[in-house]
C-alpha cells in the first residue's frame, strides 16, 4: 500500500460500494447523492476507474445479470478494498485535523 492519497474518483467510488453491492449506473448515482450532486460521473470515467479498481484487487464483480436485453456487471468491495477505504478515511481525518489545528492556531496569532 502507498501513503499516496487516493484519486477523488476512486474513493467516492469505494464509499458508494461500503455498504452495499451496486451496478454501475446505481455507482454513479450513489457518488451524486454522497457528493450532494457535486460530482456527476461520465461513463468512460466510470468504467475506466471502475476497471482499474478490479485490476488493483479492490472491487470485484459480484454477478452478472441480464436487464431488459443488456448485461449488468454487480460490484463489490473486496476485503482489500475495504482495508484500503479505512486506511484512506483515516489519512483524510488525520489532514483534516491538522489543517483544523492550523486554522485554529493562524486565527490566534492573527488578533
């Protein structure tokens, strides 16, 4: 593992998998609604990060199922995967903290 933060998309990823199993389509929902409609995934983004995601062992295709004539590709978080969002909220919250920690000491010395 890298102490290299995680791409944006890749992590909002991950997060919209935590809980539960989803399509791709679903996936892109569910980073809108954790973004509060901020971040709206293109699908070559998607389905690019998506399949780099699965070559690094971090989601994996849970099943596949035919839709209305289309194939639908399940993902899911793998216990790699879960490990590495851990370890990437942690490293976030640690950031957060300092730059807290910061602001806190910056608004001190500036009165």
């Amino acid at each position: 593992m890298t102490d290299r933060g995680m791409q944006e998309l890749a992590l909002l990823l991950l997060t919209a998998l935590a809980n539960e199993p989803r399509h791709g389509y679903a996936i892109a929902q569910e980073v809108k609604t954790i973004t509060d409609g901020r971040v709206v995934t293109r699908t070559g983004a998607l389905y690019g990060a998506l399949d780099r995601l699965l070559a690094d062992g971090l989601i994996k295709v849970e099943r596949e199922e035919v839709v209305a004539g289309r194939a639908r590709r399940i993902f899911v978080l793998t216990p790699t995967g879960r490990e590495r969002l851990e370890a990437e909220a942690e490293r976030l919250s640690a950031t957060a903290r300092e730059v807290r920690r910061r602001l806190a000491a910056g608004t001190a010395t500036a009165t």
